[in-house]
C-alpha cells in the first residue's frame, strides 16, 4: 500500500501521521503517532489508529535523536507492507517564495534556510527534520507544505509595515501563519455551515498554545492577525502577542537585556504564563482560584476580541465565527468570553451548546453565527501533497 508519511515536527517531540493514498489521489488516515523526548537519552514513541483510537506501539527508543526516531518511524511503516510514497514536512516560513505545496530539492533548502532570521525558533527545526529524513532514507520524496502560503492570497497593502523600502525589499514584512490550519478550516466550512455563509465573511480563531485569527472570503486568506513572525496578533501560551516596540528597546536599555534574553521573554516567558505567573495551560489557569489566573483568562479573552474587530475593518464586514485548535475547540468558558464582548455585533450565545462543543454554539434567531470546527493540519498537508504527487 502506497501510503503519505506526514510530519509535524516540534524541537523534542514530532507528530506524525500515516494517510493511505489511493489510485485516484484521495488520501485516507489510517495511524497518527508522537515521538516524544527527541535528543534526550530516551524517547517515547505512540502510534495510534485513527480509526478506534486504540494503542498500535508505545515503546521507547534508545538512542533519540531525529534520524532514530524517524528510523522507527519507517520501521513500522515496512512491518505493515507500506511503501511511502513521499514524507510531507509542515514547514513554518515559505517567505516571498512558496505559495502552495513543493517538492523539496537543494534550491528549496537554500530558499528555506535565508528564512530562518524570520523564523528563529520554527524553522531551524523543520529544516532539521528534512536533513534526518535525508540521512534516514536519501532517495525518498519530500514535500514541504507551508504555513505562510495560504495568506498569499490577501492584499498586498496588507502585508507592508509603515517603515523604509529597503526593508520592506530586504523580507521585512508581514507573512502571516497557522495557514495550514485556516485551509484546512476552509475546506471544511461547506459541509458545516453551509455552502452560503462558507463563502462570506468568515473569521477564525485559532486558540491554542499559539494563537491567531484569520477572516475568510469566499474560503480565502483576507486578513490574518500574525506579521513577520508568529509573535505579533493574539496573546498566547507563552508569547505577549501585539507589543509596543519601545518595550523592546526599554528591556534592552533597562534591563541590560541582550538579544537572547529578549528572544526569551517574547517566546517564552510572556503570554498567558507570563501575566499569571502560573501556567501557559488554559486549563490550568481556568481551574485556579489564583486572581493573577483570573487576570490573564480575561486579557487573552479580551485581546482575541479586539482583534476579531481590527480584522473585520479589514474585510469590510462579518458574517460568522469558527472556534479551532485545542483551546478553541475544547474551552467553553473562553469562547462564552470572547463572544460577551463581541455580542454588540449580533452574536447570540446558546449556554448549553456551548457547553456541549456543538458544532453551532448560537441561538437560531443571532444576528451572526458562532460555531466550533476541529482543526486538521495533517489532513490538508496530505491533500496538498497527494495533488502535488499528482501532477507527477
């Protein structure tokens, strides 16, 4: 059985999942599988199938480094008859350069790694899993699908940060993110909320550890809350989200901050963990008594609104919201929040909908609608990758 091996790789753990391709290009989930503790001494390795969510491996793997873990990777794929016809990476930045999914060669490496000052954190790793699955296997097909390409689509007037042309000629500029996700919410989006309203104005919360909104119009990128980098937009699991500059340059100066603790705090240090002084985990924060806890719930709740509002200027208007990823997904309480303060637009909360994760969490009689759509990256990088495989 041809099969797609679909990567999402993380800097000690990677997910992965195994789509089964058939003649005419659908691709079909069969296992999904972490490697966790990549590097260390040890690593576990889960594989479970998608299709009753039962345990097919959990075993350790010893050595862990990246080309180990992808080693037992490949290993289970040969003891069940698979033949892979091409490893697809999640790769975080395509820059000026990639607007849908491609074949990686030597020439797509070297574009990737002149992205990695945009990109410090992600796209060193992603970089890191090509060149393991290189080593793993060289003759193998690889597929890079990005998370930037699906914001191709918006206006360039969007894009441009109000500094010199130079820099904007020399990549800084917004890009946008979480494209993958948005795609993947845009493929959905007919078969929930109905062929009419998927072709409006359509905004999505992306509420996870990283955090973004996006509007669509006609199931395309118009606006999306995220720049140059994944820092900017929404506050987050560790990131402040927007920030005045001056901040910046304040910790620098008064701080005696250099370059690598500023990276720190931005990315580590700020976000929800950051104003509680608790947790990045918005179950943890929901289940404390603590008023610091309180404190940062509210201000996530309240910043993802404001940005709902800045992204509808944008779009001239709004039609729906779509709640994803684990937070949106799965945290009632947040989404009661977000949607308190948005209900001057016509949003009419249903408790108990809510309550439930109904795929619509509005009343029939709301202005506008507010409704809950599980993500799925791993899908639409398969769908990409099988229509590339495709092409031959």
């Amino acid at each position: 059985m041809r099969v797609l091996l679909i990567l999402n790789p993380g800097s000690a753990t990677f997910k992965f999942e195994f789509f089964a391709l058939a003649d005419n290009g659908e691709a079909t989930p069969r296992y999904r599988g972490l490697v966790d503790g990549v590097g260390r001494d040890s690593a576990r390795l889960l594989i479970e199938r998608i299709s009753d969510n039962s345990v097919a491996e959990d075993r350790q793997i010893q050595p862990a480094s990246h080309p180990d873990a992808l080693a037992a990777v490949f290993a289970f794929a040969r003891q069940h008859g698979y033949t892979l016809a091409a490893v697809t990476h999640r790769i975080v930045h395509g820059g000026p350069f990639f607007q849908r999914a491609v074949r990686i060669d030597a020439d797509v490496i070297a574009k990737l790694e002149t992205l990695t000052p945009l990109a410090p954190l992600h796209q060193p790793v992603g970089l890191a899993a090509i060149a393991a699955v290189s080593q793993a296997d060289p003759d193998i097909t690889q597929i890079a699908c990005f998370d930037t390409a699906f914001h191709t689509t918006q206006d360039p007037l969007g894009a441009r940060f109000a500094i010199a042309q130079r820099w904007h000629d020399a990549g800084v500029r917004r890009y946008s993110f979480h494209g993958l996700s948005y795609a993947a919410i845009a493929h959905r989006l007919p078969g929930v909320v109905g062929p009419e309203l998927a072709e409006g104005r359509v905004a999505v919360l992306h509420l996870g550890s990283g955090s973004s909104a996006c509007i669509l119009h006609r199931r395309q990128s118009v606006a999306n809350s995220t720049g140059m980098s994944a820092v900017e937009g929404l506050m987050m699991g560790t990131r402040p989200g927007n920030l005045d500059p001056e901040v910046v340059l304040w910790w620098m100066e008064n701080a005696g901050m250099d370059i690598a603790a500023v990276r720190r705090e931005l990315y580590k240090a700020s976000g929800l963990l950051g104003v509680s002084g608790i947790s990045a985990d918005m179950r943890e924060l929901l289940a404390s008594s603590e008023p610091a806890a309180a404190l940062a719930v509210e201000l996530y709740c309240y910043r993802a609104a404001r940005e709902i509002g800045a992204l509808a200027v944008q779009a001239g208007g709004l039609d729906a919201l779509v709640f994803t990823a684990g937070t949106g997904q799965r945290s009632a309480p947040v989404r009661e929040k977000i949607l308190a303060r948005l209900a001057w637009l016509g949003f009419d909360l249903d408790p108990e909908a809510n309550a439930a994760n109904a795929a619509r969490i509005t009343r029939d009689g709301s202005r506008l609608s507010a409704w809950v759509i599980a993500t799925d990256e791993e899908g639409q990088m398969a769908r990409e990758a099988a229509a590339l495989l495709a092409e031959g």
